[in-house]
C-alpha cells in the first residue's frame, strides 16, 4: 500500500494489472515456481490457492495504494473504526466478486484442472472474531470500502482464534483455532509503523522549563505494535480501504545475562508475556489472568491505533493539533476499546503537551461510541486495583476526566449524591470499578444502539441518566449486513435469478430488490424460486450429512438456528419445542403434521457452563429423535459444529424457518435475523431487537410473531411463576415430564436437572416458559403456512424484496451522514 509518509502529490499512480485469464495463469505460475518452489504437475491444491491469493492481491494493490494517495491531504477528514474482532470470514471468493474477476478466474482454475470453489475451500477462516460483533465489523468495513468512505479498520493479529468446536459424547470440546498455521497470504506487513505501549510502572509529576504541571509514566514495560494491513476490496470500483491488525511483540528478544546464566525460561519470558497480547481472541476472563490479559488486549489496541492515526495525520502534513477533532473520527465498537478515550487524553496531555481544556475539547469532539448490549453484565467493568498495576497513568487520567464530569452532574442536580453515585465512572461498591461505557458515553460526542427498541431501552433504562444530560448525544443506527457477501456470493443462484429480472445494479443498490414484489404471486417465478432453494437445501443437507452424520431430506421445512449459544437467546425454547414435537409423534397426533429438519449451532463461552449443558441438551435430544424408529423421518434434529462464517454461507440460503427468539428486550439487534431475511427465510420471533423493524418491513403476514413484549416481560418479572404454566399447560407438562424421567439421558442420570432448575425457577430472567405456549402455538402456524406451496413461497419472495433496508451500505450512509460526516 501507499508508504503513508509520502504525500499524495509526489505519489505516482500504479495502472492495474491485466485481468485477463491468461494473464492470471501466468501469474499464478510465476509464484508457483519463483516464491514456492512448485511445478504444475506435482502442485498440491493448497500451493494454488497461496499464489490465486497473492495474484489477487498484486491486483488489488494499484487500487490500495491509489486509494490511500487520494485521502492523504492536508485537511481531509477520515474515521477509524476500532474493535477487538473482525469477522471476516474467508477472502478469496469475496476478492474475485468484488475486483469482478470471477470469469477470468475460473476460466485460470480450469487450466489448472481445478475449480474456483474448490480453491477456495482450502482458505481457513480468519479468527479474528467471535460471533454478531465482529461479523459486523466486517459487514462495515465491507459497505465503506464500496461506498469510498475514508475508514480505516484497526484490530489485532490473532494468532488463534476463539477456538475451534467440536463435540465428544454430546459435549463441547475446544482445540486451539490455529488459523495461522500456513500464514495468510491477504496481508502485508508494515513494520515501518511500529509503536511501543506502555504498561505497569508508575507516574511522576513534575513541572517543565516553562512552569506548567506535567506527568510522565516512568518504568514501563513496553511492548511494540507491529502492524499487518489487509485490503478490503469495494465492489468494483477500485476502491480499497485497509483493516490494521497490530501484533504484539517484545521490545528484547530475550534476556541475554538469564540465558548465559542458564535460566532459559526466565531468559523468553517477556517476550511471551508480551505476545500473549495477540496470541488468542478474547481470552476467558473467568480467572484473574484472564481478566488482566484481556484489559491488556483492550489498551494495547486503543493505545497502538490512536498513536497510528496521529502519525498518518501528521504524514498528510498536517500540524495544528487544535484541528486534529475536525479532521478525525474514531468509532468504538462497544465497550472493549473505550479505554481511547483516555489514552488519546494520555498522548495529547504528556506527549504533545496541550493543556486540559484543550486536549479535552480534541477528544470528546472525535470519539463516537456504539453500544451492543442491554445486559448490564456485559457491560465491562475493571477493577481499579488491577488498572492501578497495569495503566496508573490512565488512571489518573479517567480520575480528573470523572471529577471534571461530576462537577458537570452537580451544577446540574445540586445536592443529588444519588444520581452522582450512579453516573461515577468509578463504581465505589462492592469493589472500586471503573465503568467503561460510562468513560466512553462521557467522553463521546455520539452514543447509538443498533436497533430502534435497542435505543430507546437503552435511554429509558441503561442510559437514562445521561440522556437527560445528553440528549443530544445519543442516536440509533439500526445494523445491517452486507448483500456482496451474503447474497451475491452465499447464494449464486438466487443472485442470478434476481439479476435476469433487476440487472446487477442491485448488488450496491440492495433498495432495488423492492422491485420483485409484483412477481410474488407470478407461478413460473415462483417455481424458479423454489428450485434455487431446492438446490440450496441439497447443498446444506451435504454439509449436515458429512458434519452430523443425519440425513436431512430437502423436501422437509428446514427450521435453523445458528448464533452464540446463551441463555437470553433461548436455544432452550427451540429444544423444548422440538421435545413437543417427538412427544406428538409418539402419541400419535400426526394431525397438520409437516416433516422438520430442525437444525442448531454456536459455540458456547468456555467458562459458561450452562451453554454447555444447553449444548449437551441438544445433542442427547438429537440422538434420541434421530434413532427413535417411530419418528420414521418426519423429524430431524442436528447441532452442527464449529459454526462459523462460512457454515453460514451455506445455512442462510437454505434456511426455510429463522429462530429469532430470545426474550424480549435482551437482543441488542441481531444480524443473522437479516441475513436469513435477505435469502428468503421467513421469521419466527419474539418482538425483539431488529426483529421489530423486519416485522415492519415485511408485514405481519410474512412473520411469524409470537411472545412477551419487553415491557410485559419487565411487568411480568416481579411476580413471574413459571409452575403455573405448567400446572395449565398440558404439552408443557408433558415436555417437563419427559425431561424430568431421563428419557435423553438414561446413561447420565441427573445431568440436565440443572436446565430443568432454571426453566422452573421464579428467578429464571430469560422467562423461557412464559413464552412456551405461544411459541408452539405459533409453529402451529408456520405447519399450516408450510402445508400450501404458493403462499410460503409468495411469503419467502416478500422476505427478500423487503431486506433492502437491512444492507450495511445504508447502515454506513446514516452513520456517515449524522456521525462521522466524511467525505
């Protein structure tokens, strides 16, 4: 990419590379034999895929160097879009879409005696992200780069990601997520670039030659930033934007008096300590270690990238730092970097020497905040002991931001001691904390949920007190995703279908798919239409088939849900169903039946137990439905393992039924809800999170609708008595009573009492069995709809042509017009 210290008007424009399929044969050859050392002949696959990728790559990087030499000026505004996980998925086939190559590609492949998709599979997946955050990272970083907005993307260099899923006797099990291992051939390192972070040490007050107070934090360990970019490729319009990823890396190699003194482990352990920073995504914070290296992973990403822009800004010859505000925006993506806000307070207060008011009225003017949560849980919080070992400096920084703040509050409320007490960055009980969304809302001129009942939640609840400060700060933006990836590239032949009637505009326009409305009711559309899901259902039944070892039958109802496995997600409504389900078919009410392929995945955080055992729960019910003579086929029950990205490039487009169903007012937004929507899933769902807005966009005929609203579940709380659903529900009696006798679990006697303690407790916060009657009564429906052709698939086109809303471009275009304000 375009050497950043170098202005655009000395930069010389590079011409693109042929893109002919000749051409990439050659090139593909050309690394094959001089950097891999390979011939034609003997070329195992994967030798293909590294020199397919860095041609790509080559032809990428005319428009990389180009775009950045445009954006690099005095006075030009970019954004900076921080966050601990991007979910990226593989690269290779969404580059060919995007730069428009895939004809000259596959017509290369050919010549190697191979197919593009079978390259492709040879990619991992990138683990640099862990679930709906993350993928909406990307989704972002996708959206700018084809509408040509200034973002740059900074996260870290994972070298393991989550981990990898795989399921023994029911359970999960994790293995290291390696994704590394062989290299990715995407990126390029820029090790001109490294910054040193600071951590521990202490601080020293002093005053300079001119008087002034000032600090310096002395005694640091540092460890160094080492940069690797990635492109992030426009739909073909020779724009890419770059994804920063930092790797951590000690500033000593090793100890050279330890190691000739014989101590070997003691000689390496900086560097280990240091680049266990970027080793694994999110460690579990269950443990005090865990906690310490995940603030560590937190400052490290904040601190690296705001030196980076500061650095780049004064590259493009920029030098009033009373400016910087003007020309910078920085949006955090949740809680995990809000630690920017005081460490841009830190580099513009000791390294660049402003004054308070001066350095304060920079930062808050350029720090945008988005939050992804209701659950006050996730909601991180440190605790000051542990901030006070590894940031002191910060510390006392987000101290004098919190009592300039609190003077604020009390001007405001004179005598309210309560309402300080709330709104404190520092929480005094029962252990000193600080509140990082509270940091990141006072130090934000923009604070937005991702959902419209998401936000105004957040300001009647969470919020509130700030809001009534602040009105003017807080905003939605309702998330969306991006069409390239999980439609023109997840589904070819829905993609094809939709061109022959709209043109190819519709890929960057996604408003267009409003136009197939009036084929809804057309027979010879709707039957194509149902022969592009036919082959789609083919495609995942495979995929469950070689995962699971269960058959799913196309022509079955393909009822899916996939995403993180928690709780307030209710995963646990879906089994309890399915265990009404085998219940009827054992008694023999097969009256309104329908054949189901039930289908669930996700990974659990490893330290959270009752994940697991919902995981284990799903599984033993699936075992026993799947083996159970009876059942004869007309119910099918799969966990799949290891979801991820590109198993959802697979489910989307086969999904019939989308399980949006967590408790209502728990589900920040949710993106696969979308992601199902714009493949032609029709929704069944509590009225939750983006949901709402689906439901609005598609009309009440078009989604199955079922469950307490968020202020009947609050309402419902204090007296909520789970028995008495029992006691008048007779098919939920029976679902208790079958899980109760050990029926799927006859070999480990006792291992769900726990599930079976949650659901029946009056302090269950997720109300699982208030909403287990409509649920089912709302299944009841989807049977019905499922029995007549025409009207799901006319309901199925209207979910499509109704998604156009829910694209990330216009996410991007709201969040560009109102926030970042870039050109």
């Amino acid at each position: 990419m375009q050497d950043e210290s170098t202005s655009a008007p000395h930069a010389v424009a590079l011409k693109p590379l042929p893109a002919t399929g000749a051409a990439i044969v050659h090139d593909i050859q050309r690394y094959q034999h001089y950097h891999l050392g390979r011939i034609m002949r003997n070329c195992p696959p994967v030798y293909t895929y590294k020199a397919l990728a860095w041609t790509l790559r080559d032809h990428m990087m005319a428009d990389w160097m180009n775009t950045y030499a445009a954006r690099d000026r005095p006075g030009r505004r970019r954004g900076y879009y921080l966050s601990l996980e991007f979910l990226i998925g593989r690269a290779l086939a969404n580059h060919v879409l995007n730069l428009g190559l895939d004809e000259a590609t596959r017509e290369a492949m050919h010549r190697f005696g191979q197919t593009l998709e079978e390259v492709a599979e040879l990619e991992p997946d990138a683990g640099l992200g862990n679930g709906g955050l993350g993928r909406l990272a990307a989704c972002f970083m996708d959206s700018c780069a084809t509408l040509d907005l200034p973002v740059m993307g900074y996260g870290l260099h994972y070298q393991y990601g989550m981990f990898h899923q795989h399921i023994e006797n029911g359970y999960q099990v994790e293995d290291p997520d390696h994704w590394l291992r062989d290299g990715n051939p995407w990126e390029v390192e820029r090790s001109e670039f490294t910054c040193r972070v600071p951590f521990g040490g202490h601080t020293e007050h002093f005053h300079d030659k001119e008087g002034r107070p000032r600090a310096r934090w002395a005694n640091t360990s540092d460890v160094l930033a080492i940069p690797y970019d990635m492109p992030i490729s426009g739909y073909r319009n020779h724009v890419v934007n770059t994804l920063r990823l930092w790797k951590a890396a000690s500033t000593d190699e090793f100890d050279l008096e330890e190691f000739n003194a014989g101590s070997y482990s003691e000689a390496v352990q900086a560097k280990n300590h240091a680049e266990h920073i970027s080793m694994v995504l999110y460690p579990n914070d269950s443990s005090e270690n865990g906690k310490e290296l995940r603030l560590r992973q937190q400052y490290f990403l904040a601190s690296a990238s705001l030196q980076d822009a500061l650095r780049q800004w004064r590259a493009a010859g920029n030098s009033d730092l009373s400016t910087f505000a003007e020309h910078n925006v920085f949006q955090m993506n949740d809680t995990h970097p809000t630690i920017a806000v005081a460490e841009l307070m830190r580099l513009l207060l000791d390294q660049e020497i402003m004054p308070w008011d001066a350095a304060w009225a920079v930062t808050s003017k350029c720090m945008a905040y988005t939050n992804h949560t209701l659950l006050p849980e996730a909601l991180e919080k440190w605790p000051v002991a542990l901030f006070e070992r590894l940031l002191p400096r910060p510390l006392e920084i987000i101290y004098e931001i919190n009592a300039h703040f609190l003077r604020e509050v009390a001007v405001k409320w004179p005598g309210d001691i309560e309402r300080r007490r709330r709104m404190s960055i520092i929480e005094e009980e029962p252990v000193r904390q600080v509140r990082m969304a509270w940091l990141a809302i006072v130090g934000s001129f923009s604070v937005n949920g991702v959902a419209a009942l998401h936000s105004r939640l957040l300001q009647e609840g969470l919020f509130r007190d700030f809001v009534e400060l602040w009105p003017e700060k807080f905003n939605n933006k309702t998330n969306g995703v991006t069409p390239r990836r999980w439609v023109a590239h997840a589904n070819p032949g829905m993609t094809a279908l939709i061109g022959e009637q709209l043109g190819e505009g519709w890929v960057a326009d996604l408003a267009q798919v409003e136009k197939l409305k009036p084929l809804a009711d057309t027979p010879a559309f709707q039957a194509r239409w149902r022969a592009v899901k036919r082959a789609n259902k083919e495609r995942l039944a495979a995929l469950v088939k070689a995962e699971c070892g269960v058959e799913f039958s196309p022509d079955a109802l393909f009822d899916v849900q996939v995403k993180r496995i928690h709780e307030y997600k209710r995963q646990l409504l879906n089994v309890l169903h399915v265990i009404h389900l085998y219940n009827r078919i054992n008694r023999g009410r097969l009256d309104g039946w329908i054949d189901r392929c039930v289908l669930i995945g996700g990974k659990a955080a490893p330290g959270y137990a009752m994940a697991k055992r919902i995981i284990k729960l799903v599984n033993s019910v699936a075992d026993v439905v799947n083996s159970d003579p009876d059942v004869d086929g007309r119910l099918k029950v799969a966990f799949l393992p290891n979801y991820r990205v590109t198993s959802m490039e697979i489910i989307a487009p086969a999904t019939d039924l989308s399980e949006q169903i967590s408790t209502a007012g728990k589900e920040a937004s949710g993106t696969g809800n979308m992601k199902f929507m714009m493949n032609g899933a029709v929704t069944i769902g509590t009225y939750d999170g983006a949901n709402i807005e689906i439901l609005d966009a598609v009309g009440a005929d078009n989604f199955f609708l079922f469950g307490l609203k968020a202020e009947e579940v609050e309402a419902l709380r204090p007296r909520y008595q789970p028995q008495r659903y029992v006691e008048q529900d007779s098919d939920l009696r029976d679902v208790l009573d079958l899980l109760r006798s050990g029926h799927f679990n006859l070999c480990e006697p006792g291992i769900f009492d726990p599930v079976i303690d949650a659901l029946l407790s009056p302090h269950d916060p997720w109300m699982v069995l208030a909403d287990f009657r409509s649920y089912v009564d709302a299944q009841e429906r989807v049977a019905q709809a499922w029995q007549a052709p025409a009207h799901w698939t006319r309901m199925s086109i209207l979910n499509t042509a109704s998604s156009g809303y829910f694209s990330t471009d216009r996410t991007m275009q709201e969040y560009n017009a109102e926030i970042w304000k870039l050109k």
